[in-house]
C-alpha cells in the first residue's frame, strides 16, 4: 500500500500522521517543544533545530509504523510568519522569529511607503517586516529568507530555498499573479533572499540521502510543498467545494470559506491564499473561547453545556470580548466588550455568551459574502468548541446552514493531504 506523511510544525509540539491511499489514518507521532524565548517585550524566537529534531524523531516513528508499505511522500505545514535566515546550505544564521514576533515594527514606515493600501506585509509581525529587521543586523552574505515550513522543506531535500504560495502571502508575495511584485524592488533585498515559489502539494525533490539514512526511509520519497497551519487544518476538515466553510472554534474564532475570486480587505483582517483555482477567504475574531474560560473551567463548561436550552435564547446581546478593540466582523479599535448584566444563573450566563459568540460567527460570513465571497454551503466545526452539541444546535437555528464537527482537524492530517495530492502527480 503506498502511504504519505504529513508534518505540522506548532508553537508548543510537532505532530506527524501518516495515511493510506484512500486518506485513512494509518500512524501518529507527536512531539513536545518548548515554549519560544521572550527576551524582550515584542520577541518571540526558537531555535530551528528544535523543530529539525523534533521532524527527524516523528519521521524514524512513522517510518517504522509504515514499514511494509510504499511512503510516496512527505509534505510540512508551520506556522504563519514564523521567518528565519539561513546559508545556502540551510544551515540557520538566525533564530527563527515566530509567528507573533513583532520586532518588525521599525520598517513599517517604509513598508508604508511602497506596499499597496491592505497588503498581508503591512504588519509587525509579517515576514516581510522580519525579514526587513533581521536584513539590519546580519551582515552574512548570501543570506535566505525562510518559513518554517520552507526550512524543514528544504532539508528533507536539500534544497535551498523554497515555498509555497501560503506561507510567501505575507513576505509579499502577489498570488493572484503568481510573482514577486515589483514595487519590492525599491526594498533593495539582497538578490538571493526571496524564496523560488510553488504552488501548495507540487514536488519539488525527493529525500536527501542522509536524512534517508537518519530516518530510515526510502531516498524515493517525494518532498511536495506544504503550506500554513490554519490551511492545513482547514484542508483536513474535507472541505473542497466553493462555499464549503470552516469555523474555529478556539481561543479565538476563526472563519475560513473556499471561494472561486479572491477577497483582501486589510481593514478586516481578511486575506485569502490560493488552493489550487479556489481561494481559501478567511478572517478573525478577538472574540472566542478564552472569554469562556476566563470563567469558567473546563469541567465547568461542560456541565453546563448539558443544561443549555438552545430554543430559549437568553436576550442577553453580549459581544464576548476580555478587552477593548475588535476588528472582524467589527473593525473598531476601541470596540467595548459587552458582558453585562451577569444574570444570577451560569448556566443563563455561559449561553448568552455562546449567543454572543453566534451572532459574530453569523455577521462574519455575511461580512465575508458582501465582500466578494461565496455564502456557505456547509459549515465544518473545528476547535474545542466543536464538541458543544447544544451550542451547534444554536449555532445552526441561527445561521440557517448546516453545521457538523470535522471528522478531521488535524493541521498534520491536512498536510499529509497535500503529500498524497503531490506524490500522485
């Protein structure tokens, strides 16, 4: 049987699943990291070979879980913006700046200056700004601007560099045209540092003969692109039609659709990435599940999801929120939360706020529609909150779509998705 990896690189753990030909889940490994350094305020930084150690661990296990069959392919997700400059050897120069490293502050004045009005590169943690920062203090030639995802990539294959189309969106690259678009040559990168980009599940090489040998898998392995987390968990869910929507139900609340025109409205938060011919829309809020657990725990919520009466809403009109600011489906930095009158009840208490919750999940895709994209079809759940059944219930009465939990939500899975798509081509 041929089987395929999928890699899904995290802040907190790396996680790898391996799946058959018809996507069944054959064998999982996952690994715990360590929490990204702070030295100072607005740095987030990790060593990158923490994650290459972590890769090369899962890789030896599933490898001997997929023992007796054919591994086709190894495809990587990371996490968004998470950059780091390496040698054309992939060895690194740099720490790897996360996803939320905001020390790219200092070259917004002049991202400004040339990136057009809502570009994804217009903030102090996208990779462009990363890359701007981190070009002022290295003096290193020939330098290579790399993701996460691009790094791990590149030394499954030994190949230097590489990307997708997802992790470059917010490095600046043009999807929609599909190249570097030219007012970042007035940037004066070095030549060498911007990446040769791929579309998501393209193979692009085949296993490096020592990590073969590390790992004990076949040097015929293809290395195929990966992409961002959020998509690859996105992908893991099923969804693949126009208007097949996924929400995340998380700390925050995230909402992705799959749409045939792309739709950019920086002012929102909104982005899309390409998937294939589609575009994958998406947008979030700071609403979200941390406002349920800033009161209650988990075992609480559970038991009062049992007592919820999703046909009797509470009227309550809360917009769940721990501070001031929102900016999808609402954008207005001084947006007040809204979680009072607290009724005597919690269990009144808990479903105003999921109602609350509703009502943003709803406005978002009417905000994402009267934007430009597709209204939902189906709505997939992903998240902690997928497993709430009352709270899907209201959720669904109020959207007026039908709503399910993904069978799968694995960012890995996802990947892994993209592996087989490129190791069949």
């Amino acid at each position: 049987m041929k089987c395929y990896i999928g890699i899904d690189l995290g802040t907190s753990g790396c996680r790898g699943i391996a799946i058959g030909e018809q996507a069944q889940v054959i064998a999982e490994s996952s690994i715990a990291l360590p929490l990204p350094d702070s030295p100072h305020p607005g740095y987030s930084q990790q060593d990158p070979r923490l994650w290459w150690d972590a890769v090369i661990r899962i890789l030896q296990v599933l490898g001997q879980a997929c023992k007796g069959n054919t591994l086709e392919a190894v495809a990587v997700d990371g996490t968004s913006s998470t950059l780091l400059l390496s040698d054309d050897r992939g060895t690194p120069l740099t720490d790897g700046l996360m996803y939320n490293d905001s020390r790219g502050h200092d070259t917004l004045s002049r991202l400004r200056m040339l990136a057009p009005p809502g570009s994804p590169v217009l903030s102090a943690s996208s990779s462009l700004a990363k890359l701007l920062h981190l070009c002022k203090t290295i003096s290193t030639r020939p330098i290579h601007a790399l993701h996460q995802a691009d790094w791990i990539m590149g030394k499954l294959c030994n190949r230097f560099p590489l990307s997708d189309e997802n992790n470059c969106l917010k490095l600046g690259y043009d999807p929609v045209n599909r190249h570097w678009p030219s007012w970042m040559q007035a940037l004066d990168l070095p030549e060498e540092s911007l990446p040769k980009v791929y579309p998501s599940a393209t193979a692009v090489g085949t296993l490096f003969k020592a990590v073969a040998a590390e790992t004990g898998l076949p040097t015929t392995t293809k290395v195929v692109t990966g992409t961002t987390d959020s998509n690859a968990a996105f992908l893991a869910t099923g969804a693949n039609e126009i208007g097949d929507a996924v929400t995340s139900l998380g700390s925050t609340l995230v909402l992705k659709i799959l749409s045939d025109t792309p739709v950019f409205a920086s002012e929102f938060g909104i982005y899309s990435h390409r998937m294939g011919d589609l575009w994958l829309v998406g947008g979030a809020s700071n609403s979200g599940g941390a406002v349920c657990r800033a009161f209650f725990t988990d075992e609480q919520m559970m038991a009062l999801s049992a007592r919820l009466e999703p046909t009797r809403p509470t009227g309550l009109e809360y917009y769940p929120l721990l501070t001031p600011g929102e900016r999808f489906p609402v954008n207005d930095r001084e947006f007040p939360p809204k979680l009072t009158p607290r009724p005597e009840s919690d269990v009144s208490f808990f479903q105003g706020i999921l109602e609350g919750l509703t009502r943003i999940e709803h406005d978002g895709y009417r905000l994402l529609h009267r934007l430009g994209a597709p209204k939902p079809k189906r709505i997939l759940s992903i998240g902690g909150g997928a497993v709430n059944e009352p709270w899907r219930k209201m959720r669904e009465s109020a959207i007026g779509i039908p709503i399910t939990r993904a069978a799968q939500q694995a960012a890995a899975y996802g990947a892994a998705l993209l592996a087989r798509q490129g190791g069949m081509n």
